[in-house]
C-alpha cells in the first residue's frame, strides 16, 4: 500500500520524541542518583562514586608503580614492595578493627539519638589508634635496632623509614571508617586512594628530577610524606564538616560494646591482611628481591578488579546496617541483591580485559616483568569466585556475624599460611599464586553460608539471578 506524502516526516517526528523521552529520561535518572531521596538511590550513588574512586585510584596507584619499578629497578623496586607490605601489615592492625566497627556504631547512635556517644567514638577511635600506631611504630624500630640480622642490610634503612609512617596510616584508616559511616565516600576514599598515591608519585618524581638516588630508602621517605600530609588534610576536612552532623556537645564513650565489635573485626581484618600480603612475604623468604617485584607486579595487575568489590562494600556498608536496625528485611534482601550484581559483572569485564592486556601491562614495569604473566592466570579463579558473592563479608560484619565472620578468616588466612610455605619452595611465584587463590575461594564460599543459615539472606550471584527471574515471572 502507498505511503501518504505525511508519513515520513510523522516517522521521523515519532523517532525525535523517542529520542527526546529517552533523554529525559537519563535526566531524571542521573538527578533522581545525584539527589538521592531513599536509601536505595542513595547507596546506588555511594556506589558510583566509591566506583569512580577506586577506578582512578587504581589507574593512579598502577602508573605510580610502573614508574616506582622503572626509577628503581627491579632489584630496589622489590625491597621497597616488601617494606611497604610490612606498613600494611602493621598499620592495618593498629586499629583494631574499630575502622570497621565505627561503620556499624556510628550509624545506630545517630538514628537512635545518640549523638554524644556518636562524638566520643569519633574523637576517641582517633586518638586510640593514633596512641597505638605510635607505639607499635617504636616496637618497630626498637626491634630492628636490638636484633642485628634480622633483615639482610638492603631492607633496614628503608625499612626504618617506613616505620615513621605507621602512625598516620592508622589514623587515615580510622578516617576512613569515619566518612563511609557518614556516606561522605569523597571524604573516606579520595585522601587514602587518589592524594596519597600523588604525593607519593610527586616526591619520587621530584627526587628523580634532582638527581637523588631513586633507591628503596628514597621512595619509603616519599611514602613517609605522602602517608602524613594524607592524614593531617582527611582530618582538617573531617573537622571541618563534623560539626554539621552532630553540632557539638558532650561526648560519652562506650568502650565495652565498641570492642566487642571491633575486636572480632581485627581478626578480620588480620586475616584480610594476611589474604593478601603473606605471599609477598613468603616470597621475600625464599626469593630474591628481584622475584618479589616481579610477583608483586603481576600480582597488583591482576588485583585491579577488586576495586569493584570494595568500592560496592565501601558505599553498602553503612545501608546494611542502617536496613538491619530498621527491620526491613525485604529491603536488605534487595540492597543485598543489588550490591552482589554491581559486583560481580562489572568485575568479569574488568578480569577479561586485563587478562587481555596481561603482558603488555607487565611489560611497562620493565624488563623481564612478563615472566609474572602465569600468576595473573592463576589468581584470576580466586578474584572471580570471590566476586561472585559480592561484599558479603560486609554484610556479615554489620548485622552482628563478625565473630563467624573472623572465624571464617582465620581458617583462610591459615590456609593461605600453610599452602605458601608448602607451595612457594617447590613452586615459586606459581606455588604462591596457587595458594592465594584456593584461599581466596574459600573465604567468600563460607561467608555464603552462615549469610544464609544465620542471616536467611542469599548472596550468591546464581541464586540472585533465580530470584529475579522467578519475580518477574
């Protein structure tokens, strides 16, 4: 049948309405996330920005260490990577887990009206932690100064140096706490992942620019820097924007209920700790400097991906408990859904693409970096498993499961443990890579399971998406 003469122009009109509606539409929607009026969008806008973070953290933190290597070398790139796992691996102990437990208190005594308690966890967190990041910072130096030959003499200045750091390193993770709880995701992530990172990229380029050495002591008295100017400008922005919150007042302090929940946390995060920086150790035991910075390469390359589970964690964790002290079970259920599928997805791109780019990547660190290619492939099994049940650890900490939580960690950090000492001597790099992942699988899988017997609360992406489906049926 013949078109009338009108009909085109009238297609092309209906095609600019559709065109003009969708826009509209991704207006309102980009308002409706920006401006958030319900705990969901707002979460769904905690995400995105904890997401837009991490991921220019990661790209950030990944050319701070292709630089650091080629600066270095492979040989000081490696003593400078052992020395900085040892800062996390005290300075993320010092806090004692009241990092994550101000996430989960600070919350409940604001809906429920506390507000002076809510002032006395913040001001006394930060000075608890700062007293003790000090302290085991001078057990530290104390240590390596009484036992000669604990370290071979390559590691001792730099590791000295890095010492100074471990005050302010606590206080910027309790910071940290302090603004996810307040959903002030810029003020919690953009000090730790994007300023200190720059300051610390700064300071070598500067050293390099000067003629110093660019050796491991060089990059740790930048790090030292970069980790005190971090802190002291994420606390004077704290200070700065508490005061509208909580306006001032007396401050009460609760010791007793902060550490029950913060001491099972600590072991926690031991074991997280532990998860991901025994095989670096283990590697600086057995191997040369040279092999550590080859792993560690491979190793960070291939971690990228994660930044999608902890910035999903980062801007859920305060919801959880928020919908928790509520009793609005449906409403978890969905968040908890939700935070699974913004989990797992956009990690299995991320996974395929860096496994696409795997050599060239390691290519930029330096000459033979590409040797560390077989771990990527190897660690790869371990992230996506983990991603496949979203922050449930997260979950489980806020809703009052820390104690199974840790305990839960702790068979996994033994494994973790056990398989590198058991792996590493016969397998090197690969027997390393092997242990981290098995173990990395098995946290995620158990944490399922008490999320579902304890909590009745599915977080499997499998299980997820049969829900889905069977709702819009």
């Amino acid at each position: 049948m013949l078109e009338a003469p009108g009909a085109a122009p009238q297609r092309g009109s209906r095609w600019l309405d559709k065109s003009f509606e969708a826009v509209q539409m991704a207006k309102r929607l980009a308002y409706e996330t920006v401006f958030a009026s319900d705990d969901r969008q707002r979460a769904k806008r905690d995400a995105i920005i904890a997401f837009l973070v991490r991921v220019a953290s990661a790209a950030l933190l990944y050319l701070t260490q292709i630089l650091l290597a080629r600066w270095m070398g492979s040989f000081d790139y490696g003593v400078y990577v052992f020395v900085w796992t040892w800062l996390m691996l005290l300075g993320g102990l010092a806090p004692l887990g009241l990092n994550l437990a101000i996430i989960r208190h600070l919350p409940e005594h604001q809906e429920r009206g506390e507000l002076s308690l809510a002032r006395g966890l913040i001001r006394g967190s930060r000075l608890f932690t700062l007293t003790l990041g000090t302290l085991i910072a001078g057990l530290g130096i104390a240590t390596l100064s009484t036992f000669d030959g604990l370290l071979a003499d390559y590691y001792l200045l730099p590791a000295y140096l890095i010492m100074i750091a471990i005050p302010m390193f606590c206080l910027t993770d309790i910071q940290d706490g302090i603004g996810r709880a307040q959903s002030w995701m810029a003020v919690a992530l953009v000090p730790p992942y994007i300023l200190r990172p720059l300051l610390l990229l700064a300071g070598m380029a500067l050293a390099h620019a000067i003629g110093l050495p660019t050796t491991a002591a060089t990059a740790a008295a930048a790090a030292v820097g970069a980790t005190w100017t971090t802190a002291v400008v994420q606390a004077l922005v704290i200070q700065w924007r508490l005061p509208k919150e909580l306006k001032s007042g007396e401050r009460r302090y609760a010791w007793k209920p902060w550490m029950m929940t913060s001491l099972p946390l600590s072991v926690m995060i031991a074991c997280d700790i532990a998860l991901q920086n025994v095989d670096i150790l283990v590697i600086s035991r057995f191997m040369s400097p040279v092999d550590v910075g080859i792993y560690f390469a491979a190793a960070k390359t291939m971690s990228l991906i994660m930044f999608v589970h902890y910035a999903v964690g980062s801007a859920v964790a305060n919801r959880f408990a928020k919908l928790n002290a509520r009793g609005e079970d449906d409403a978890l259920q969905d968040l908890v859904a939700d935070s699974v599928n913004w989990t797992f997805w956009p990690s299995l791109l991320s996974a395929l693409v860096i496994l696409a780019l795997g050599k060239p990547l390691l290519w930029l660190f330096g000459p033979g970096f590409e040797n560390g290619y077989p771990v990527m492939l190897i660690l790869v099994v371990g992230f996506m498993i983990r991603s496949s049940f979203g922050p449930v650890e997260f979950l489980l900490n806020m809703l009052g499961e820390q104690k199974k939580c840790a305990g839960i960690l702790v068979i996994s950090a033994l494994a973790t443990i056990v398989l590198n000492f058991a792996l590493v001597p016969s397998y090197g790099m690969a027997g390393a890579a092997a242990a981290t992942s098995i173990s990395l699988a098995l946290a995620p899988i158990l944490h399922a399971v008490v999320a579902r017997r304890a909590l009745g609360l599915e977080t499997a992406i499998w299980r997820n998406l049969q829900t889905r489906k069977s709702t819009t049926r």
